[in-house]
C-alpha cells in the first residue's frame, strides 16, 4: 500500500510541477508529515525529485514561450549562490527549527495567495500563453 500512496503522491506532485504551481513543496509535506521524514531528509530527496521533474517541465514552459533567458540569467546569478549558502546553514539548524521555519513560510505564502489581490497579465502575456 505504501508503494502505492508513494507512486500517488509522486504522480500528483509530477502533474504540479509541470504546471509550475510547486508540486516539490506538497511533496515535502508529505514526505515529513505522512511518512514521517526528518526536515532535512525530505528536503535532499525532494531536490533529488526536482532534477527529475525540471528538464520535463522546463521544456514544455520553453516550448510554450513561457522562459525569459533574462529573467534566468539573473535568478541564477544570485540563486545558485544563495542556495549553496542555505543549504550549508540548513545543515547545520536543529531539524526542529528548520521545520518551524518551513511551515511559517508556507502559512505566509498560503495567507498570501487567499487574501492578496492578483494583478491582471498584460494582453501580451496571455497571448504568448495561448490564452
């Protein structure tokens, strides 16, 4: 049965993702809530998922015209060095904390999406989107 909810959840969380909407964060919640996985665990094999995950998804965005090479240049100038920071800082927080943290950010972010007001696309976006 586990395989199963694993080969569910992974499905589930591979649909998300290639929709962009962040299948690997509901995949750390299940990983820590449901199969009762340390913080840092699931979040290394939730890192392991995503490299699974990204090639697919980020070819259908490309071909959808979805990627701006701009945009990617620069979140990966200060992404790729903020990530091997925090990775180093992660490994060194009390599992406990670390997971304190997740949640708050996920409450913040969740509060966000409920009560915020979302901004119209431009007429140009939708188009490139095939709306």
């Amino acid at each position: 049965m586990e395989a199963i909810s694993g080969l569910a959840v992974g499905f589930l969380t591979g649909v998300l993702s290639g929709f962009g909407v962040g299948g690997g964060t509901l995949l750390l919640l299940w990983l820590t809530m449901a199969q009762h996985m340390d913080q840092l665990r699931a979040g290394g094999l939730n890192l392991v998922y995503f490299i699974c995950c990204a090639g697919p998804a980020l070819w259908g965005h490309i071909k959808n015209g979805l990627v701006e090479g701009r945009a990617v240049f620069w979140c990966g100038v200060g992404g790729v060095p903020a990530c091997v920071a925090a990775s180093l800082l992660a490994g060194g927080l009390d599992a406990s904390l670390l997971r304190r943290l997740f949640g708050a950010f996920i409450l913040v972010i969740g509060v966000r999406e409920l009560f915020c007001k979302k901004e119209e696309e431009p007429e140009q976006d939708k188009e490139k989107a095939g709306r």
